[in-house]
C-alpha cells in the first residue's frame, strides 16, 4: 500500500507496491500518448521550435477532444484569430515539453524498487507535473469542474458502495484512480516544498 512521499535530504522518497506502480506509469503512458506531437521533434530545440513554421498546414487546430483541449487551451477566448495564431506557434513545443515530462515521471517509477520510490528532484517535479496532466484528463472524462461535480460523483459512489444505487464500474475505476493520483500528487508536491 502507498505511503506518502517525503523529502530526504535532496530526494523524495515514498512507499508503493508494484501493483500501484504499474497503474501509474500505465496512466502516465496513455497520457503521453495522447498528448504527444503528431510531428516527430529532431531532437535539436531550435529546428523543434521553428519547424512547422513553413509548412503548407501549419495552423492546428483546436482539439476536438474536450479533455485534450483541457491540457492545450486556447490563448485567447474571444479573440479566435489571435488563439490560432499563438497555437500554431507554441502547440508542437508544448506537446513535446508535456510528453517529455511525462517521459521522464514514467522513466523514474519504472526504474524504482517496490516499495520504494526513490526519486531526484527533478524527477520529483516531473512526476508532479505529469499527475497535474493526468489528473486534468480524468476529470474532464468524469464531468469534473467545480467542486459540487467532486460532491455528486463521491456521493454516486458511496451509495453504490452501499448498494443504494449502480454505478458504472468504468467511471468508478476512474473515480478511485483520480482521487489515488490527487492523493500521489499531493504528497509529491508537499515533499518538493519541504
């Protein structure tokens, strides 16, 4: 079973079985999948940067996908040529910055030995920022945005724990694992301001 992250010296250390790990780095996965560039990066920042800068298409488009847009919201809300604008110049930089990370949350729990979690702080970081992009997907597939959405599905699930009502056993999973990473999350981030 998980035990919070805590700050030794310049690690974050905390406890989880192989079990919870695997989920994790699972989740952390189809994440970076999702979020990763159409477009291969050549590994060099500045052709990264200007590269879709001469080509025939080079406007994408908002995301059709609402927890997609989620993660790449638009620049501007009232103003939709400025938005395409900024999201033609910034969008395949963010997504390789975003999968990147997510690559290296992913990297760090691969490489850890159950129960123990043993993370740099740069490692720390990554995975921190990596639940927030994980947790943001989740929630907007669960209808998640104020806090009485939170009170409505937690109430849905203890009267389906009790067997006062059904609830569909695929939003419940998503339920447990999106409070587990709230929770994950949590102790990452207060172990970094330790």
């Amino acid at each position: 079973m998980a035990k919070a992250f805590h700050r030794e010296g310049q690690r974050v250390v905390g406890r989880m079985d192989a079990e919870e790990i695997l989920v994790v780095v699972h989740l952390l996965t189809l994440t970076r999948d999702f979020v990763a560039p159409e477009r291969e990066g050549t590994g060099d920042p500045f052709l990264d940067l200007i590269a879709g800068l001469g080509e025939s298409d080079p406007d994408p488009t908002e995301p059709s996908d609402p927890a997609l847009r989620r993660l790449l919201p638009p620049a501007h809300r009232t103003d939709t040529d400025q938005a395409a604008e900024f999201r033609r110049l910034t969008e395949h930089n963010l997504r390789s910055r975003k999968a990147a990370n997510l690559a290296t949350a992913i990297a760090a729990l691969d490489a850890a030995a159950p129960p123990k979690v043993d993370l740099d702080l740069d490692q720390a970081r990554a995975l921190s920022v990596a639940l927030t992009d994980v947790r943001l997907i989740l929630g907007e597939r669960l209808g998640l945005r104020t806090d009485e959405d939170s009170d409505r599905l937690h109430t849905a699930l203890e009267r389906a724990l009790s067997g006062e009502e059904d609830l569909d056993p695929a939003v419940a999973q998503q339920m447990a694992y999106y409070d587990f990473l709230t929770w994950l999350q949590e102790t990452v981030t207060l172990a970094l301001m330790d």
